[in-house]
C-alpha cells in the first residue's frame, strides 16, 4: 500500500482550509436557524432561543464598537494552509508608522475576496511582521453579524461592520497605529471580477475619502494582482433574460448573482474552490489627507481623483511583475 507523501498531505490540509473557510459560513448559518425553529416549534426549550436573541439585542453594537478580536484564532494553524493554498503574498512599498491611523482601500473585490481575508483577517501571512505596532480591521457586511455564534466566529477574526459608525468609532476610541481595510468595490465590483480583468467600481465610490477627510487619515491604496484570476465565470447575453434578471436582483438588494465556477477537491475537477493560483496584495504609500469636519462635494471629488491617480501609479509600477501586460490599464466604472 503506498501511503501518501508529505507534499500530498499539505496539499489535502490547504484544499481543506479553503474549503471550510467557504463552507463555515452556510453550515453555521443554517445549523444555527434549523436548531432554533426545532426548539420553539417541536421541544419546550424555547427559552433558549429567547435568551440568545435577547443577548443578539444586548451586544447588536459590538460589530460598530471594535468588535471581539481574538488573537489565538487569528493564528490558527488552518489559515496558514489557508495562504499557502494560492499562495498569498503580502508586498510593502513604504514603511507605515503606527503614531497614526490609516485607511487601507483594498482592489479589487473579486469573487469572494480570498487575499484579503488571508492577510488581514489572519496573522499568518506576516501582517504584524510586515507592519509592526499597526492593528488591522477588516470591515465588512453588517450581514455577517446578525446570526448567534457566527458573529462572533466573525469578529474573533477582527472583523468589524462597515458601517459609518463603526468607522467613526476605530478612528476615535482606539488610540493610534489602527489600519481600518475597506474593499470599497464591494459585491457590485463581483460582475468585472474575470480572468484577466482590471476593472474597478470605483468612479462611485466616495464615502471613505469623506470619512477619511472627517478624521483626517491618510488613505492607502493596496491592489491585490491575481484576485481576479481565482475563478471562471459565465457571462450571460446582455439583455438576455438571466442577465436582466441579474440587474434586477442588483437593483432590489444590491448583490449582483454572478455565475461562477472554480476547481472541485481535486486538481483537475470541476467546482466552487478558488483555483490555486498565486494573489501579490501590494500595499502602496500612505496619502496623507487634511482634517475636514464637513468637506464639500466638490472637495471629495478632489481627493478622490487624488486617490485614484495614486492607485493608478501603484498599479503601473507593479503590473508586469505580476502578469499584467504593459500596455493593460486599470479601469475605473
């Protein structure tokens, strides 16, 4: 019998991280939802759920208030297999100073945003060497956060809401060297997200430069090369019925329905895995903002051009280290 190598287990151990990773969410999801509507409807132990709904209402701020990270999660062995499945790289162009607060603007959004999670939302892809005295939040869907035991499998990770409050609160009550990762693409940026792609929903997107303004933090630009290499997708004929379907699902609850496909559990399958392919997040100089309690429209579409030329220029120093051709732009819709 012929046992399996070394090099064949730490493959099984990365392709299992990932897929847990993709698979936790529904599983702990549903569980959490058919384990209570079983309690109130089939047993006497309705109490249960009414106690941890009325602890969801007790805690519902925590995700706008820093959250509930915990760092021995953070450095879970899994993540680790996690990174080294692609793998993930971190890159850094300058030096940050942790006798500040930033705001990390992360492109693009991709599928299912794999490279931001590994670096930010773990401790195992060399963040805190990388950027010593600096302390990530990843900001994310307050959707995450409504469900019992996945918030706080959530925010063990660091993870807070995304929301303007949630914001606010990082960049005031937190003390100094806090580096709050927005991926301002968002779902909508999921429909450009092909391979080979370097469209960015962007044009837009203009509420981190106010609150950035608002607090006066510099803004970083981050663009992470291969993100969108990790799936396929099928673009559906435009105008088509699918595709209006699409546009309509968008419009009522802002998530674009994008049929995409990656690898099985084997290499050479067909399935919903990333497909294992090299992601380079590089991490460009910090733009430094002024303090503007109330900036005007006119004033954050200033900057925000100003941002948008410094994430041109950090993409155009790197893009054909990183396989993108010379004469391939960076477009923003």
């Amino acid at each position: 019998m012929l046992l399996p190598s070394k090099k064949d287990l730490k493959t099984a151990l990365e392709v299992f991280a990932v897929f847990q990773w993709a698979l936790s969410v529904f599983v702990i999801v549903f569980t959490v939802i058919s384990v209570n509507i079983y309690l109130v409807l089939f047993t006497s132990y309705w109490p249960v759920t009414v106690l941890l709904l009325s602890w969801l209402a007790f805690d519902w701020k925590t995700p706008q208030r820093g959250g509930r990270r915990i760092d021995c999660v953070r450095r879970w062995c899994i993540w680790k297999q996690y990174c080294d499945y692609f793998p993930l790289k971190l890159l850094k162009t300058h030096d940050i100073s942790p006798n500040h607060n930033y705001i990390l603007v992360c492109h693009p959004h991709g599928i299912l945003s794999h490279s931001c999670f590994g670096h930010f939302a773990t401790d195992t892809s060399g963040f805190s060497k990388i950027f010593p005295g600096i302390t990530p939040h990843i900001l994310t869907l307050g959707a995450f956060f409504w469900v019992p035991f996945l918030r706080e499998y959530v925010m063990s990770s660091g993870a807070c809401s995304v929301s303007q409050a949630s914001m606010d609160f990082l960049l005031t009550h937190r003390g100094k060297g806090n580096m709050l990762i927005v991926v301002v693409g968002g779902l909508a940026e999921c429909s450009y997200s092909l391979p080979g792609s370097t469209t960015l929903f962007l044009k837009k997107r203009t509420g981190f430069v106010r609150v950035a303004l608002h607090h006066g933090v510099p803004l970083i630009p981050a663009y992470a090369f291969g993100e969108t290499d990790l799936y396929n997708q099928h673009i559906f004929t435009p105008g088509g019925l699918v595709n209006r379907f699409q546009k309509w699902v968008q419009r009522m609850i802002h998530i674009y329905p994008c049929a995409f496909y990656g690898r099985g559990l084997t290499e050479n399958s067909w399935g919903f895995l990333p497909f294992a392919r090299p992601v380079t997040t590089v991490v460009g100089k910090p733009l430094p903002l002024p303090k503007i309690e109330n900036p005007s429209e006119e004033t954050v579409a200033r900057y925000h051009a100003l941002y948008i030329d410094a994430l041109r220029q950090l993409f155009d120093q790197h893009k054909t280290k990183y396989g993108v051709s010379e004469d391939q732009e960076l477009v923003i819709v």
